[in-house]
C-alpha cells in the first residue's frame, strides 16, 4: 500500500470552507479512481494547517491518478485560500492498524 500525503497551510478562518470543499467534492471524487483505498483528513487549527492522507493499492495506481490528484488539491487550496504552495510527499505504507472506521 502507498500513501499521498498533501500539506495545506491557510487562513484560520477558511479551514471549515476548505475541509467542506475535501468531503463534498473531493473524496467523492477520489473514491472513484483506481486502486484508492482511503482517505484521512488532519487539521491543526493553531498551525493553521491541513493535511490530507490517502492510501492507494500501489505505487503504479497512486500514480496513475497524479493528474487528477493534482487538479483536486488545487481545488481545495483555493478554496481554503492557501497561503503556500500545497506541500506533496509519498511514502510506501510500512504498517497500518485501525480498530474500527472512525467518521468525524
């Protein structure tokens, strides 16, 4: 399993429009690529920040999606009116536990 990990830095006070814009546009939308197997959405109101986890079956399908990922991050940075460039890393995930879905 591979993981996105997308870093957003925004006003405090666009954080609800932009988690808004993540779970009515842009989850839909990712849930409907290829190889997608979740997705985790942090944010740290004192740091002004959002992060953004989703998982992927494999490398080959994190990165067939890129182009669309990356269309739907620029969504959601105008949308919290970020204040940087959204910050990208990828990783393979090493282990992963969860007990039950958790939905906020």
């Amino acid at each position: 399993m591979y993981a996105r990990m997308t870093t957003i830095h925004s006003p405090r006070e666009r954080m609800d429009a932009g988690l808004d814009k993540v779970k009515e546009d842009i989850v839909p939308a990712i849930r409907q690529l290829p190889g997608f197997k979740g997705i985790i959405g942090l944010v740290d109101r004192n740091a002004n920040t959002g992060i953004t986890i989703s998982l992927w079956e494999d490398e080959q399908t994190m990165q067939q999606g890129e182009e669309e990922i990356t269309r739907l991050r620029e969504d959601a940075a105008k949308a919290m009116k970020a204040e940087t460039e959204p910050m990208v890393n990828r990783y393979e995930v090493a282990y992963i536990e969860v007990e039950s879905p958790v939905t906020a």
